[in-house]
C-alpha cells in the first residue's frame, strides 16, 4: 500500500474475511481506518503478533482490540464516539507510537485501555504529549482518564515515554498527614491511578510536570483534591506516595518532578480551627518512659485529642494509646508512656477531632530511650517572624542558658534561669527589633551544649 486510505469495516470476519492482514505486517503509506461498528479486533497470525501502520485511525463505536503489539510510524488518530462503551482495548499489548511530534497523536472521542508509548523529542522543551488513556469500568460504562507529560528540560537516554490507567485501587502504601497551602491530605482515592515511565533512562537529570484530568465517574471522599506519586522503589523501597519536592499549579497538575513512577490523588477536608506547637517526644530514664507534650495556641469546636503510636513510619500501623478531652486555647497537654522498650525506636502523632467528627493529624515525633542521658529541646516556629519558642527537657536540674547570635556574632537575646529536674521548660523570646535574616542560638546546661540555627522572616 502506497497512499490512500484502507477502510476496514470488518477484520478477520467469519462472514466478511476480506480485507485482512496475517502474520506481521508493515504499511508505510496511506492510513488505515477501523470504522466499522460493534466489537473489532485487529489480529496477527505470527507468534509474536506485531503490526506497523503509516497512520491508523480508530472510528466506528464499539471496542477495538488488539490481539498483539501495534505500532503507528505517523499518526494514531481515535475519532470514537464520546459515549460510553468506545475504546481501543490493548490488553496486555503496547500501541506505539514511533513520531515524536506533539501532534501525533489526535483524539476528537474514545481512548485507550492498556499501555500508549510514544517517543518523545528528548532535546527540545518546552513540549507537552498527550496520553488520552482509560479503563473500561464494566461492560456498559467506560471512563477516559488522559494524562499529559509537561517536558521542561532535555531528556538525555529518554525515546519513548509509556503511560496507562489503571481502575485497580492503588497501594494502601500511603504517608499521610500531608499538607500544602494549609490544607490536609488524608486519604489516597481508590478509583485508580496514572502511571508514566520511560522505557529507557534517563542518562541525566530530568525534569518535567504531570497533568491528569480525572473522569465525572470519580466519588471524591474529600474536598480538598492534590495530585500526588509514588517514589520509585529505587528511592524508597516502601513506594510511599508524596509530594516528591514537585511545585503545584492546580488540583491536578504538578510540576519540577525528576523521577517516573505512578501518579494518584490525594483528598482532604478543610483543616480544623485549631493551632497547636508541635508535638514533642522525650525519653525518660529515671522512670522508664516517652514523655509527649504539646500546646494549645487555638482550639475552636474542639472534642479531643487521639495520641498513636507506632514501631515503623507507616501510617496504617498507627495505633490508639489514649485519649485527651480538649480544654481550650494555651493548655499544655501532657502523657507519658510506659508501655515501651528500651533502644526501640517509637514514632508519635496525635489526632485531633472536632465535636463534628472531623480530624486532622500532628507532625509526626520521635523518641528512643537508650542509656545516654541527652538534653533534648525543640525550636519553633522557625521560620520565625513575630516570636520564637524554646522547649528544653533534661533529668538533671541546673542553670539553663538560652542564646541568640545574628549573622555579626552578637548576641541579641539571653536568659537565664535555674530549672528543676525531669520536667519540659518552655520560654518565648519576642523577636521585636530583630530584622530578618539568619540567626544562631545555644543552648547550655550542666556543660551541654547545643547549637544551631534558625530563620527570622518579615
């Protein structure tokens, strides 16, 4: 075939066996058009069934399925019906795409159930391709899920980039509390996920954005949306889901990612009305435990606060230790846990709960009580900009000596005090008259000494 256009109504028919190809073929002209109506396949009799189009254009309605690998040189173009029960069923298969133009591939209705490779211009960017993947749902209803791939730099090593949907829930392999924007994400959704990877590299660094458009057949269980991906298991052999350092533009649209994995979304409820420190952990040797501690800047509607706990960073494995009724606004909360064992490693969270069922999580904190009796302390908030807090545990009694230096090495803030044994000793400094910039503090007791630094911002 050598131009024109190849209409195939019907494809290895019973009824209607011509025209077809057997065994593996290639055309290298022309386009070939699949328009006819009801289910179609496209078959190959070799062994290992492979097609190669010039162009290829799926019409007609109905599901049109490959039996083996296709591969398109030119232009894959998907002009089904936009109703439901119209797509391009790969299965197993991939449908390749060999033309590294945006432009190749063109939908007006349809998508494709199973793997899109495409190659991709891996030296010019900014350039955006598109997936118009999916999933069939059921035998009556179909969901069009596309993806687009954002390149913002060179892609060294890269030629093709795959992608596909998949209607399966995803890992449970989550690491909420996630926030952005003072928003909190809580939950993974469970109506499927996105997954975009090269099929070789990168040789070098990469960077580039992902953007999904979830279908109408999406039961979000929170108000608050974020698109959110996996790590790589060469990263993290855990696959949690983050924001993986990515800027956001839009619920569904991210940007600066530098490795390939899946992509899911994330939801949430609007945050609590609350404010609180951040929750502390202090071991305890004197009388074997985990002291937890936190304070109340703002409770409005509150109920209570859940305190979890747990042996690894993973968030299913979080289990309910107690429970404390809120009191309202600059309360200091405390708990000390018993139930631990020495050199293990514990991590802590609480959950608050409003009146109206609602949640929202701490940052997570952690302790190990070992034979080393250290001087643990926190530094919040930093950045800083109108005070800066300091909380100080020890099991010795003694002169505290907290010091703040600017960038000249002079000291701007002192205090002093003798404090009491086995207890957390909290003071503010106000940071007036301080301009922005970097600051350093030290912290001394009984001949400890701590040092480190933080961020005054206007």
């Amino acid at each position: 075939m050598t131009g024109g256009e190849l209409q195939i109504a019907t494809l290895q028919s019973t009824a209607n066996p011509i025209p077809q190809f057997t065994g593996t073929y290639s055309l290298t002209a022309g386009r070939v058009t699949v328009n006819g109506t009801g289910s179609q396949t496209i078959r190959s009799a070799a062994s290992t069934p492979t097609a190669t189009y010039h162009e290829l254009n799926f019409a007609g309605s109905g599901v049109k399925t490959l039996s083996g690998d296709v591969t398109v040189n030119s232009r894959l173009l998907l002009n089904l019906p936009t109703s439901t029960g119209n797509y391009v069923n790969a299965g197993i298969n991939i449908l390749t795409v060999n033309n590294d133009a945006v432009g190749a591939v063109n939908r007006t209705g349809g998508h494709i159930v199973g793997t899109l490779r495409r190659a991709v211009d891996n030296t010019t960017f900014p350039l955006t391709y598109f997936y118009p993947v999916g999933s069939d749902n059921s035998s009556t209803a179909t969901y069009y899920e596309p993806l687009f791939a954002v390149l913002n730099s060179t892609f060294p090593g890269v030629n093709f980039l795959q992608s596909f949907f998949s209607k399966a829930t995803p890992s449970s392999n989550w690491s909420p509390p996630l926030s952005e924007n003072g928003n909190s994400y809580t939950d993974i959704e469970d109506e499927g996920f996105w997954d975009l990877t090269p099929t070789t590299g990168p040789s070098g660094s990469v960077s580039y954005g992902a953007r999904v458009i979830p279908s109408s057949g999406w039961a979000y269980s929170g108000t608050n949306l974020a698109l959110v991906k996996r790590s790589p298991a060469s990263l993290d052999p855990d696959n949690k889901w983050n924001w993986h350092s990515s800027t956001r533009i839009s619920d569904f649209e991210r940007t600066d990612y530098t490795t390939f994995s899946e992509f899911g979304i994330a939801s949430g409820s609007t945050p609590l009305p609350i404010e609180t420190s951040p929750l502390t952990a202090w071991p305890v040797h004197s009388n074997p435990s985990i002291l937890l501690q936190w304070q109340s800047l703002m409770e409005v509607n509150l109920k209570q606060y859940v305190l979890q706990k747990s042996l690894t960073l993973n968030f299913e494995h979080f289990e309910d230790i107690t429970t404390l009724n809120a009191h309202g606004n600059n309360y200091i909360y405390n708990y000390q846990d018993f139930q631990i064992i020495p050199n293990q490693l514990y991590y802590y969270r609480f959950k608050a709960v409003d009146k109206d069922g609602k949640t929202q999580y701490s940052n997570i904190a952690t302790a190990i009580l070992n034979n080393e009796q250290n001087l643990s302390f926190q530094v919040f908030p930093n950045p800083a900009k109108e005070t800066i807090n300091f909380s100080i545990f020890t099991e010795d009694k003694g002169n505290l000596v907290i010091e703040v230096f600017d960038i000249a090495q002079k000291r701007v803030l002192h205090f002093s005090k003798e404090i009491p044994e086995n207890q957390v000793y909290a003071h503010k400094f106000d940071l007036d008259g301080l301009s922005s910039g970097v600051y350093a503090y030290r912290i001394s007791l009984n001949g400890k000494i701590i040092t480190d630094k933080f961020l005054i911002t206007r």
